[in-house]
C-alpha cells in the first residue's frame, strides 16, 4: 500500500494588528535538550500571532553606539565555549531584514545618537536559540540589535523608541535570564531544590512586574533581595528593560508565561501585550 505524507497546514498570515513584546529566558546551547522548556517555548510560539519580522535584544551583545546585525543570512556567532561539538553545528539560516533595519534607523537615529551596521555579524545564540524551538522553520526574518548600555533607564528609552514596529508586525524581543550567576549553577537541580537567592529575586520581580512597577524594577539593584548575586553583572536582566520601553503601555497586561528553574536560574519569561 502507498502512503502519502500528510500535507502540513499552510504557515499563519503575517500579522496584521499589534504585536506583544516578549521578555525571555533563552537559556544555553542544552536549552535544545531540555523536552519542557522546548514545548513551553513553542506553545508560546503558536499563541503568537505571526511575526512579520523578529527584532531581538540579546544580553549577548553589548556595542556602542547602536549596531545593527544580521540584517542579511550569515553563519551564526558560536558565543559559548567548552560544550560538545553538535552545539557549534547547529544552524538557524533565518532570513535577514533590510527594511526592517531601515525602519530601525529611522526610529533610532537623530540627534545624540547614529546606528551603525555590521552585516556580517551572525545571530548569537541569546538570539537563535530560543528563536530555533519557537520559530523552527527559520522562515521569519530576524535582525539582532546591540545593547549600548546596561543602564536602566536607557534601555527603557531604548525600547520606547522601538514601540510603534508592533504596528508594522515585528515582534520585539528581550532576550536574557531572570536570574544569571554562572557560579551559582545548580546543574541537575529540580525546580524546588532552586538556590535561595535566585528564587527570592525571582518572587521579588514577578511582584513588581505584576504590579507593573517600572520603577523599582529600575532600581532592582537597591531594591531586589539578593540582587548583587542573582545578576552579578545585569547583562541578562538589561533586555527586560528594552521590553519594557517597547511594551509600555501594555503592562497592565502583562503575563508570565513560562516560569521555573534551570539549573537553579530563573526561566521567568513575560509577554506584554
């Protein structure tokens, strides 16, 4: 008997309203080993009306002025060492976004400040790693921009500037870790063996989110518990601060979607709108 293979549904329209603005954890090259945070983050994928094009902020890439990257197909940035050789393997070959760069200069340039462009700088892998479980099929154009600053109040003015391409159909992503000590790794730990410090920053920032406190989340290094240990440096904590420029005016919206520990970090990921 002959079997034909099942023919798979056509790809969802690109949006035509107003897109949300995520905050993610994107975790670690393992992040594609791991069967729950994988489902987790490509049911939150199917949630989403489709992107037009992905403009991601990664804790991964700090440059000033503004630069723009990937803005065409090119070999992914391998920014991880000593992990096994299939993780530096793996491809993500998602179109580039010209317009949606040309777009971005236009909301970003002006006095005080240039955009610049490095073409040749790949997707790192804050950016495709969780883009690979939510949009595996890399057929969603995706332009990474640098993080000038890791202070608070920039990148919220940052992400500000960034609000109206939720009209043109991007989704803008913040891309970090709720909680992100590398010495504080718990590998093997299960959600409730979290260490306690970054299950008290973790609490502490889902209340201030729910509360839609912008401004203690802004002084989240004098007002978190334990926030020097939670984030020793605030690389992967600063992506949420673009998010919240972009998604301003719908944080009384705002909701968890994913939320937990991996290796004792916190998963916490946040949608607004």
């Amino acid at each position: 008997m002959t079997t034909t293979a099942p023919t798979p549904p056509p790809p969802r329209p690109a949006a035509a309203g107003r897109m949300p603005v995520l905050y993610l954890g994107h975790g670690a090259p393992p992040l594609a080993d791991d069967a729950l945070w994988t489902a987790q983050l490509a049911a939150w994928a199917r949630e989403l009306p489709r992107p037009r094009a992905v403009l991601v902020v990664s804790a991964h890439w700090e440059s000033a002025p503004v630069v723009l990257g990937a803005t065409r197909t090119v070999p992914l940035v391998y920014d991880f060492h000593g992990f096994p050789e299939r993780y530096y393997r793996v491809a993500y070959p998602a179109p580039g976004a010209p317009a949606l760069a040309e777009t971005v200069r236009g909301l970003l340039s002006g006095p005080g400040g240039a955009v610049h462009d490095a073409p040749d700088r790949g997707l790192d892998h804050g950016a495709y790693v969780p883009l690979a479980e939510m949009f595996p099929e890399a057929d969603v154009p995706v332009l990474q921009l640098s993080m000038p600053t890791l202070d608070p109040g920039e990148l919220l003015r940052l992400g500000r500037r960034l609000a109206p391409l939720r009209d043109e159909g991007v989704l803008v992503v913040g891309s970090g870790f709720f909680t992100h000590n590398l010495r504080g790794l718990a590998w093997g730990a299960g959600p409730d063996e979290a260490p306690g410090w970054s299950r008290e920053f973790d609490a502490w920032g889902a209340e201030a989110l729910a509360r839609a406190d912008v401004d203690a989340l802004l002084d989240f290094g004098r007002r978190a518990p334990a926030s020097r240990i939670a984030h020793p440096r605030s690389d992967h904590f600063a992506p949420l601060f673009v998010a919240l420029g972009a998604g301003e005016d719908s944080l009384a919206s705002q909701r968890t979607v994913i939320d937990g520990f991996w290796a004792g970090l916190a998963k916490r990921s946040v949608q607004f709108g």
